[in-house]
C-alpha cells in the first residue's frame, strides 16, 4: 500500500517502489514524514561554507556587496539540497516488529550541475589572480577552495548513490535491546542485537548513539513510546536525550 504522495517532477519516484516484506501482517500504525537524519551543524557548514564563500570571492574581486548575492544564491540553492535536504521516511509497524523506507528527494539535476558548479569556482579563484595574488589567494584560501572541494565530493558518482538510493530496513521487538527517546528532535533511537558489535565501537566516543531512529510528528510521541513499551522487554528501560549522530547521512 502506498501511503506517501509526493511529486516526481525532476526527483526520485521511491514511494512507486515502496513494497514491505511483510504486508500479510496487520499495521498497528503507519505514517509518513520528512525529517532530518543525521548531524545538523556538519550540514549546516557543508551549506553556509560554499555560499559564503562565493559571496567573499566576488567582494573581493568586484568590491560590490550586490554582484556577489546572485551567485551566492545559486551556489546555496545547490548546496542547500545537497546537504541539508531533509530526508522522506516511511514507517509502517506490526505487532512483530516494524520496517522503515528512507531516501532523499533531492533533483537530479542537482547532481548533474555540480561540474559547473565546480568549474564557477575554478573561474572565479583564476580570475582573483588576474587582479593580484594577494585577491587570487585571499578568494582560494576565504572559501573558493571550500567550494570547490564540496562540488569535486558532491560530484562523486558514489555520493550520489548515497544520497538517492531508497533505503529498507526492518526490525523485531524482541531483537531490541536499548532504546532512547529524543523529546527535542521527535524522534526514538534503538539497537538490534545483530548491529551490536558495530554499534559498540561508536558508544566508546557517545553513548547516545542509536544505529536505528525513528521520526514522527510531536502529537504521536505518548501513542509510540506506549507502543514501544508494550512491545519491548520489560526489563529496558527508556531513557530520554538527544541522539548523537556522527555524519551528515
């Protein structure tokens, strides 16, 4: 059953590919949101960096505040869906256990503009050296450089892969063996006892780190942890924080 609608004017049509291992069992809940899945402030550089930084190029080159916002919104349009774009997750939960479909509906031509986007960097740190090496370096050094080292990543075919796939995953109560509840980002993190051996490396740096996290909108918290409570082992407990994450993801 398809229970997410979006447009699929220039993004991936994920939600037409959406099929759960396990439709014969009864839903308990299922819903859909847009939510944020990773480390906010490394995306909130990997945005602010590459704008800013065409916005001091063209101050340096041209000394006009006004010339440099064009470019700049460009430059943070394309940067802002490629970093901080928020992510489309579809959960659906049964009384064994739950599954859960994430992906990014970021434009493809997003992708396919990041070699000019790097080529407008390049030009813009060469024609700085026109000037002088003093303005050719400052522009390098005060974000063209920046720049152009998140359009070469950005470029990367697999970035991009990353980013578009359509990502399954599932899970059963019983294989849960912590679980926190993030009141401030809505959100639920918990383990599985098969990811425990890699989860384990990442708790020595975080304790708050969850390899698997849930999103809803804030009127269904008391309705999930009441679900999460009845479904989990007695003996876990259900600690509240923040989630740490360790990437943009």
């Amino acid at each position: 059953m398809n229970i997410f609608r979006i447009s699929t004017l220039w993004v991936p049509d994920h939600h037409l590919n959406m099929e759960w291992d396990h439709p014969e069992r009864p839903a308990l809940k299922e819903w859909s949101i847009k939510a944020f899945d990773g480390n906010l402030l490394l995306a909130s550089l990997g945005f602010l960096l590459p704008t800013l930084g065409v916005f001091f190029v063209m101050w340096l080159i041209e000394g006009d505040i006004w010339l440099g916002l064009i470019p700049s919104a460009f430059v943070g349009y394309i940067t802002y869906n490629a970093s901080v774009q928020k992510r489309m997750c579809v959960h659906r939960l049964t009384d064994e256990g739950g599954e859960v479909y994430k992906w990014r509906a970021i434009p493809d031509f997003i992708f396919a503009s990041m070699p000019w986007f790097a080529g407008i960097y390049l030009i813009l740190v060469l024609w700085g050296f026109t000037f002088s090496s003093e303005i050719g370096l400052g522009a390098l050094v005060g974000g063209g450089g920046v720049g152009l080292l998140y359009a070469l990543v950005f470029t990367s075919e697999d970035y991009k892969k990353d980013q578009l796939d359509l990502r399954h995953w599932k899970f059963n109560w019983d294989e849960i063996y912590e679980v926190i509840y993030d009141r401030k980002g809505h959100a639920i993190g918990f383990t599985t006892e098969d990811s425990r051996p890699y989860i384990v490396r990442f708790k020595e740096d975080n304790e708050n780190f969850y390899g698997c996290r849930i999103y809803f909108h804030p009127k269904m918290a008391e309705e999930l942890l009441r679900l999460f409570k009845s479904k989990i082992a007695p003996s876990i407990v259900i600690k509240e924080g923040r989630i740490h994450y360790r990437t943009i993801d």
